[in-house]
C-alpha cells in the first residue's frame, strides 16, 4: 500500500485506497508522505484523529525515518480562545451559572500559559462547556486585521505555522470549509500542497455536501438581535431605541418557527403547502432584517462592532433573499434541493447540492496534485463505483488491501431467528430480548449499536430493567450520559460493560482485547426514507433510468454497516460476534449482498453455536494475550 501511495505521490496522481483493519493503513501512507518531500496537507474524520495523528502517529514514524520534517496542527477558529471575546466576557459578566464562572476562571489562567490557545489542552472545561463559545470568534464575530489582539491572535498563529509546515494536519470539516469559503473569494486558508491525503475518507461526501450547501436559520438571526442590542446600548445609545429596532426581527424570526407546530420537521421547499403561513412569514422576517440592517448601516460608524454587526445582518439578508428566490437557476447550473429543519426552538433553511461530484471535481482542477482517498470502508464487494461517483472521481486506479486478521476462526456473523419486521412498532424490544441471552453468554463486553436515538433511548430502558431483575452486574454506559472519550475511557476500565450508542460509535471507535466481544447491530443502516436531499437525489438517479435503492440507498447502507461491523476484531488476538438482528439480510435479496461485503466470519442463527463459541473463548482466556 505505501508503495501505491508513494508512486501515486511521484506521479501527482490519484488514488483510492481501501485497507482493511489492521493493515497498517495510517503508517503505509504516513512514510511516503514524510520521504517524498514537498508539501502535504493531511485531513482527517475528527479532532481526536487529528490529535492523535499529531501527537503520536507523525512522531512515531518521523523518528523511525528520522525524517526532518516540520509538522503543523490547524483546526477550525471554534478551537481556539479569542483574546477579544475573553477579554469582553470576563468584562460584561453575562455567565447563569456558577459552572461557567469556574470554568471561565480556567480559561482566563490557561490563556496565560498556552503558546496555541488550543481548547483540547483545557482538559478541566469539558468540550461541549457553552462559555466556549462566549470566548471563541466565528467568522462572522472575527475583527481580523482591525482587532487590537491581531499579533497575539492564535488562529492567526496557528494559520502562520501552517503556511512554514511541510505536513499539515487538518479534519474533513476545516479542509471542505476552506474550499467553500474560496468559492466566495474568502482568503485562502489553507496553504498549497503537492499531495492531499484524506484518511476516513468515506466521510468526505457528506462532509462535503455539507460545506457546498448553504443554511441559514433562525438562532443565528436571534443570536445576531442580542449582539446588536448590546453592542447598540454599549456603543451608540443616542443612536436608536436598540429594544425597538431589535424586537420586530425577533418576533418575525420566531413566528417563521411557529410555522410549524411540530416539535422536530424535516422536509422539501415543494412539500409546504402554498397556502402554508410560512412564505408569508419568511418575506416578513426579510423585511424586518432589511429595517434593521439600516438602522445598522447609519450606526456603523460609531464602533467596529456595530460595523460587524452590519456585516453579518447584510450577509443574513442576503442567503434568506437567495434561500427561494424564484426561478433563479442553481450556481453552475448545479441541481439543489431546498428544504426546511425544524427543532424544538429553531428552524433551519437549506440549500443542498444533489451532487457534490461537479463541484469537487472543479476543486481539484488547476496545479497537478496527488490526491490519496484511504479508509477501511470505500467499497461494496470490492466495487467502488458508488464512492467514486459521489466525489467525481471516475476513471481513477482504486485498490484494496485485505485485512491480515483470520475472520473465520476469529468471529461468527449471528442473525437471531424469529425476528419481527424492522418497522415493527416493538422492533427495539424483539432485539433486547434476541440480545439478552447472547450479552449473558459474552459476560457483558458488549456494544449495541443502534440506528436512532429513539432505539438508543429504549434499549438502555429495557437493558437498565432486564439487568437489574436477572441480578446481572454489567455496568450500562449509554451515549449522551458523558462525551465519547469518556464513555469509552470507562468501557474499557470496567471489562464487562454494556455501551449502548448510536452513528457516533459506528466509527472512530478502537477497543482492543476481551473487553469487547460482542457488536450488536439492530437494523441495517438505510438513510430515513423522508430525508427531503436523499427524496431528490433519487428522484434524480431514477430520471436518469437508473435505480434508487440498488445504486444509492443499498451501497450507502453497506459501507456503513462494514464501519459498525469494524469495531468487533481490531488485533489478530480478539475474539468475538457479530451480532446483526435484522432479517433481512436473511430474507430479502440484496442481503446476500451485504454480507458479502463483511468480513468473512462464520455464520449462524443459532444461538447455541454462539454460547459454544463463548464458552470456547472463556476456556482459552487465561492463556489468552491481551492487548
């Protein structure tokens, strides 16, 4: 693999790259990426990849090939403390809670000692704290050059060293927001390279449609309100009655929500009804902003950041006029999807991009560039025709390299027998009581891996009882209980837990040894039938004559369920099952398909086989070597 790689670096050509576990993937393009020369941006799925990429991978093989390269971390500015917004909030003294003025205390103390600013260094204020983002800048609240801090900034910093890195670190997120934000003429934030290494790379479509569309919603307008209001009362008092000014766009904004009366929405521009109060509300919240955004202009003089508050209202104003202006044809001639997002105190308006193939295309036109796509995940039984269609990349050499492990004497692929339908209304409970006896017969060390959060919410309701009355002591650790990390920290401490999670444990994840066991899977991963961009894009595929569900929906779902099956055997030591309890993998007849597409494991749907095989697995494991 590392040969492929570094010919496809010589060459400034492309490659895809699909490893199986354990082969080694991160080093087998880490060492032609730190020989070859020259300037390589490597991105990845998640800060804690980067991280530790960063910290640990780069470093390993730098000293093995005793490679003088300069590495650089750059994230996205939401990372880094922003002296200005710190420096206001300690001011203004606007924290509810006791928490947050500990943790701001924290972080007033780490901005003394930090040379990166970085928040991942602040261990004591967790990550999801909220006066993060009192003392951090988005583009939007960013001074740039104007700000009194600009030659401390540490985004500037972090950028600078970037620029002087032969290798920099990115994630997908950071990387695709740069290639947006370019299309708008924004600066370039990331410096040039010779090679593009994207790892996780069966991220990059989503993650890239994501940054190619456009969304505006109504928090940010809201958020914009209370900026105003205190910037105007700071900054221009005599100016305007701030309160009235604000109060219309507020209102207009929150009665564009109440559009709705469900608590959670999600559908197409074309299935809102004509009659519905929602166009009339959202022309009304346009001219309401448009008022205000007057009242800026006339004040922006007074202070810089009004003149920003101006800015951010223009741009605002701007992508609701773009959001449904009628008949106006799709940037490039790209096919979009409108659609709406409603929360329980928001809502979102959409642009997405049925395709990001065209656009990324362009993206790696110009200057010759070797671009490297490796994962564990790119291909549907050795077929990569759906991921290299997604991303534009037709024509173009995919190779794979099969994992080293011994499936067959190492695992058993179990689907229970007599199992309901999945869209059974008691489906969660049929998989709890499939499970029961196979969690027993592993002593825990179990992952179920669901595809909603409402089956997360009720299996950990049947588990917490099921254990308590059977007097089984397997601690139950259920996402959103505490961060990924921490879970996992605990999973891993206990030996014998039960996680219950759902898409943020299907990848990323690695539990090595006899404390995982056993991956339950409750159904096959399909996209949810009424996702308004998934509707279109079949739409599309079916006016060009071809099939939906065979093309789209089917190789989607596999590549995913390969991501959830990956987290069972991570060493050539681990033992476990593969525990899938939708039957149609059985039943229908592109199940054959999917398992197919899995690793070769042996296969049952008998559960005496799976407690054999257990009990097999306990006799071995004082001998056993665990890593």
């Amino acid at each position: 693999m590392a040969k492929a790689i570094a010919s496809a670096i010589g060459q400034r050509s492309t490659l895809i790259a699909e490893a199986g576990t354990g082969t080694g993937k991160t080093f087998a393009y880490l060492v032609p990426a730190l020989l070859w020369g020259g300037k390589v941006i490597l991105s990845t799925g998640t800060k804690n990849l980067q991280d530790q990429l960063y910290l640990r991978d780069i470093p390993t093989v730098r000293r093995a090939l005793n490679a003088p390269v300069s590495v650089a971390l750059l994230k996205g500015r939401a990372n880094y403390v922003c002296h200005f917004h710190l420096e206001r909030t300690l001011q203004n003294g606007r924290l509810t809670t006791r928490e947050d003025v500990g943790y701001l205390r924290e972080i007033s103390r780490f901005i003394k000692t930090t040379s990166t600013g970085d928040k991942a260094e602040l261990s004591r204020v967790p990550e999801t704290a909220s006066v993060w983002n009192l003392v951090t800048s988005t583009r939007d609240t960013c001074l740039g050059a104007e700000c009194q801090y600009h030659q401390d900034c540490f985004v500037m910093k972090a950028r600078k060293e970037a620029q002087q890195a032969d290798v920099v670190v990115v994630n997908h997120h950071l990387f695709f927001a740069d290639v947006a934000l370019k299309d708008t003429g924004m600066a370039e934030l990331l410096p040039s390279a010779n090679t593009i290494i994207f790892d996780e790379a069966h991220q990059l479509p989503e993650t890239a449609t994501l940054f190619f569309g456009e969304t505006v919603s109504t928090s940010q307008i809201l958020e914009l309100c209370r900026d105003v209001l205190a910037e105007g009362l700071a900054h221009a008092r005599d100016g305007a009655d701030w309160p009235k000014v604000v109060a219309p766009v507020e209102r207009a904004a929150r009665d564009l929500r109440l559009t709705f009366p469900q608590d959670i929405v999600r559908m197409s521009v074309s299935q809102i009804a004509p009659s519905s109060p929602f166009f009339a509300a959202l022309e009304t919240l346009k001219d309401e902003l448009h008022d205000m955004n007057a009242v800026l202009e006339k004040m922006a003089e007074r202070a810089e950041t009004i003149e920003q508050c101006h800015g951010r209202g223009v741009e605002l104003g701007t992508r609701l006029e773009r959001w449904n202006a009628p008949g106006e044809p799709a940037k490039d001639g790209e096919d979009k999807v409108l659609w709406v997002e409603a929360f329980t105190s928001s809502l979102q308006l959409h642009q997405t991009p049925l395709s990001i193939a065209p656009i990324f295309s362009r993206q790696r036109e110009g200057s010759p560039r070797a671009w490297v796509f490796a994962s564990a995940t790119l291909a549907v039984k050795n077929d990569f025709h759906h991921y290299a269609s997604q991303m534009g990349l037709w024509n173009e050499p995919a190779k794979t390299w099969p994992s080293p492990f011994d499936y067959g004497s190492q695992g058993i692929l179990y689907v229970p027998d007599n199992m309901p339908q999945p869209n059974a209304p008691d489906y969660t409970d049929a998989v709890i009581d499939a499970a029961l006896p196979v969690i027993e017969a592993s002593g825990g060390r179990a992952f179920l891996l669901c595809t909603t959060l409402r089956a997360v919410n009720r299996a950990a309701e049947r588990l917490k009882e099921e254990f308590a009355s059977r007097g089984l002591d397997f601690p139950l650790m259920v996402q959103g209980e505490a961060g990924r990390t921490e879970l996992l920290d605990r999973f891993r401490a206990a030996g014998n837990a039960v996680l219950i999670g759902s898409q943020s444990f299907w990848e990323g994840v690695d539990v090595r040894g006899e404390a995982l066991s056993l991956v339950i899977i409750d159904k096959l991963p399909f996209s949810p039938p009424d996702d308004p961009v998934l509707a279109a894009r079949i739409e599309a595929l079916e006016r060009k004559g071809l099939n939906g569900f065979v093309h789209h929906q089917l190789p989607s779902a596999i590549i995913n369920l390969k991501q959830g099956a990956g987290r069972l055997i991570r060493d050539e030591t681990d033992r476990g099952v593969l525990m899938i309890c939708d039957t149609r993998l059985i039943t229908k007849p592109y199940g054959r398909r999917v398992w197919q597409s899995l690793p070769p494991f042996k296969r049952t749907r008998d559960v005496a086989v799976v407690r054999a095989f257990f009990e097999e697995c306990r006799k071995a494991e004082p001998d056993a070597v665990t890593i």
